[in-house]
C-alpha cells in the first residue's frame, strides 16, 4: 500500500490518500480543508477514489468531507456514529474559527469495532478509539503493518480531550489497550505532525511511554 500526505488548513492536517498499486485504486482519508488542493492531488496521483474514510468528526478533519464527496462522486464511510453531533457541530466549530462553514454532508455508512474497509487489493481493519473524540476509529493495514491513526496518538505526544466528548483516561485506555497489542513495529500516520511507530511511542512518548 502506497500511501501520500496532504497537509492542509492551518491547523496542519494530515489528510492522507491510500493507494493500491496494483489496481491504482484509493481511499482519501480526513479531508479537513483546502478542496481545490485536494483536488489536485487526487487527480495527480492517476488514481480512481474509490471513497472517503473519516477518524472522527472534528473540524479539521472533516471541514472538506462535503465537498470532496460532490468531486470524487463516492460515498463517505466512518467515523463511529458516536461522532455524529460533532459532524454536525462543524458549522459552529468553522464560526468559532473564523473558517468557511463547510459544505454539509451524511456519511454512507458508520463504522464499528471489527468492521473491514477494503479498497483495491487493500484491507483495512477498524479499532474503535474514543477519548479524543467518543466516534474516533483508526484503520489498520496489517498486510503492512501502517495505521491510520487520525488523533489518537502522535509522535510524543497524544490527542487532545478537552472539547467536546473528549475524556483522558478513555484516551489512554484506547492506546493501551487497542493499540499496543499491536506490535512495536506498526507504523502510523498522525492526525497531524510526522509519522512514528508504536514501539517507539510505547517506549518514550511521555504521555502513555513505559518510561513514563
């Protein structure tokens, strides 16, 4: 699986775009912002979308879901219907941050625990992660050992739990509990920032780190 980053907005989001080499089929993952870029790159990459992925239903990284939707002519999929009220919260959210508001959307179809996301050859399996937002999913390409990871974890650090639906010690057990299991070499891609492992977050990010 081959795998882009399109960091967009100022918030620095990392919406991503999923690629199957062998059929050039993809899934864009987290469009928060920026459509015309987003534009662009899907049609740059010589790439047929397939659909659109969501981690959770915060702003930054759904603000140009709607959009992408009415382009790309596909469904959008995920995150957990627990994040519903703050997909429709994103208007609010876009006033308060002085952005756009954002063209309106439905998702398809609400993910849970175990489903499978498939795109091409590509296989994506679910793990629900609330604590930074209570709908928060990630998906894990174990073919290949990346996740996407949305908000959850980041290098050094974890996401955030003081907006709505947000509760810390959820965050944690999420990490710990869904992610760890893992392995230490599953790599992941981060709602925002640079890429990093579970093995080295699990060692050092002061956050959930054993050294911790």
């Amino acid at each position: 699986m081959e795998f882009s980053l399109i960091t967009v907005t100022p918030f620095a989001q990392n919406c991503t775009l999923l690629v199957c080499p062998d059929t050039r089929r993809a899934v864009l993952v987290d469009p928060g912002g920026e459509p015309e870029r987003l534009k662009t790159a899907c049609d740059d990459a010589n790439v047929k979308v397939e659909k659109i992925l969501l981690t959770h239903g915060h702003l930054d990284h759904v603000g140009a879901a709607g959009d992408m939707q009415r382009y790309l002519g596909v469904d959008i999929v995920g995150p957990h219907r627990d994040d519903q009220f703050l997909i429709e919260m994103a208007p609010e959210f876009a006033r308060a941050y002085g952005f756009a508001p954002p063209q309106s959307f439905t998702p398809s179809s609400w993910l849970e625990e175990g489903d499978v996301v498939t795109f091409g050859n590509q296989r994506l399996d679910v793990l629900h992660c609330p604590g930074h937002a209570p709908g928060h999913v990630v998906f894990v390409n174990h073919a290949q050992k990346i996740i996407q990871m949305g908000d959850v974890l980041f290098k050094g650090s974890i996401g955030r739990t003081d907006l709505p639906g947000g509760d810390m010690p959820t965050l944690i057990q999420s990490i710990r509990t869904k992610l760890w299991p893992l392995g230490d070499d599953y790599q992941f891609i981060p709602g925002h920032g640079p890429l990093s492992t579970l093995g080295d977050e699990r060692r050092s990010n002061p956050f959930v780190g054993e050294q911790r």
